[in-house]
C-alpha cells in the first residue's frame, strides 16, 4: 500500500452517507456477547464512537498515526472510547476481557498480504479476548476468473464538507492466480486555492474459506455460524461474501 495518510486522514469521511444502519447492527450484533468492544483497523473510528454513544466501552486501534489523531480531534471527548495507535499484528493492551471484535467491510482483513500475517492477527485478537467471546469477520472470497475495472469517477453520494469539494478515480485489477485484487486510485480536493491531488496504491489479498477456517481453529476459535450477508442468510458455496462468528474456545 502506498498512501498520504495525512492527507487520506483529513477526508477519509469524504461521503456523509447515513452509516446508522450499519453502526446499529454491530451494535445488535455486540449486544449478545456483552460490552467490551474491541475494533481492529478503525480508521477515525466512527464505528467505535457510535457505539461508545450507545453504552459500549469500545478501544478502537489503527496502525495509522494520522487516522488515530485525526479521530481523536472528532470523537476523543466520548466517553466509553479509547483510540489507540498500534499494530494488529502485536497487539498489547493489557487486557484479555474483550466480549466481542469484529473487523467489517470487504477490505480491512484483505490488506494483510499473508497467511502469516493473518494467524499472527487472529493469535493477538485471541489473547485479548474472554473465553466464550465473539470474533466477528467479514470476508470476500476469492473469484476463479481474472477481471479488470476500467479507470472510473466516484463522486460521494452525500457531500461532506462545506469548504471543498472531494472525489475519487480509480481503476483495479484482480488476478485470479495470486489471489489479489490490485486498485490505483487518485483523490481529488478542489478549494478556494485550486485543486490538489494525491494518489494511493492497494493491494487485498484474498483467501480461500478452508484456509481461514483452518487458522482460526489453529489459532483458539470455533466457528458459529456462517452468514452469505447481514440479513444473516446462511452462507452457501454460491456467495461470495462470508461472514464468519467465531467463538474463542478457551
């Protein structure tokens, strides 16, 4: 990945699309195993101050400095919510009474390049966490076909700031051997002072199901359930989003 983070960070929130419905289901979803929330790779952690506002106490992490900061300049007086700088990888927090950790959205897993990579993280998750809590995942599931996106204009859906105007092109590119969806996107910030422009480099790695249901057996976890969508459809072959409920064994 190859980013401005100080910039990404500043209109990381570009679309002010209503996130509730999604906030409220994590919320629902969390409320089972109990209130000690622990959000891997939360970006501002808009997710986590949300639920910190509805009586959870949350400690919301990003291995990126810009985004912490930045989401302690908007969130850092609510009470209930901790951000913290640090590395999924080697996480210590000093605590091991988690009830529930999810990592949502189709991407956030994908950045780690590596089934070592991935084992190292669920393995820091695991020993922060209360025997019987939930590891809730969100995963895309690797296509059998190579595909390319054409380079293309996403402007948001809800503008969000009164003094600039933000939007996005982007192309991507997925290679069905390795597994790994390539995206090249520049983003653009228009002012009084002009238009500026920055560009950032991803890479998601995909992994096949078997493989991730080998690591969290390996790694301390018994799977639940197994959802193809928030609707908690039960996840079949044919779906290529899986979600997974993992329960820590001891």
């Amino acid at each position: 990945m190859n980013n401005d983070y100080q910039k990404q960070a500043l209109v990381w929130d570009w679309d002010a699309y209503d996130n509730k419905p999604e906030y409220e289901y994590w919320c629902e979803y969390a409320g089972q195993f109990g209130k000690n929330v622990l959000l891997p790779m939360c970006a501002h952690g808009q997710a986590g101050a949300y639920m910190a506002e509805k009586g959870f106490d949350v400690v919301a992490f990003d291995i990126t400095p810009e985004m912490i900061a930045e989401g302690k300049k908007r969130f850092g007086d609510i009470s209930g919510l901790t951000l913290v700088v640090a590395d999924m990888l080697k996480l210590d927090l000093c605590r091991k009474d988690f009830d529930f950790v999810f990592i949502a959205g189709h991407g956030d897993l994908h950045l780690l390049q590596s089934l070592e990579h991935v084992e190292k993280a669920f393995l820091s998750l695991q020993k922060h966490m209360r025997a019987g809590a939930c590891l809730a995942l969100e995963l895309t599931l690797p296509a059998k076909e190579s595909w390319s996106h054409p380079k293309k204009i996403f402007h948001p859906r809800v503008p969000n700031y009164s003094d600039k105007k933000v939007w996005k092109e982007n192309e991507g590119e997925y290679n069905a051997n390795e597994k790994r969806h390539y995206i090249n996107q520049t983003v653009y910030i228009e002012s009084a002072s002009g238009i500026e422009s920055f560009t950032q480099s991803i890479c998601l790695q995909y992994y096949e199901r078997d493989s991730i249901v080998e690591l969290l057996d390996k790694c301390g976890f018994v799977i639940q359930n197994e959802y193809s969508n928030r609707e908690r459809e039960p996840w079949t072959a044919e779906s290529d989003f899986w979600i997974v409920e993992a329960i820590k064994k001891f």
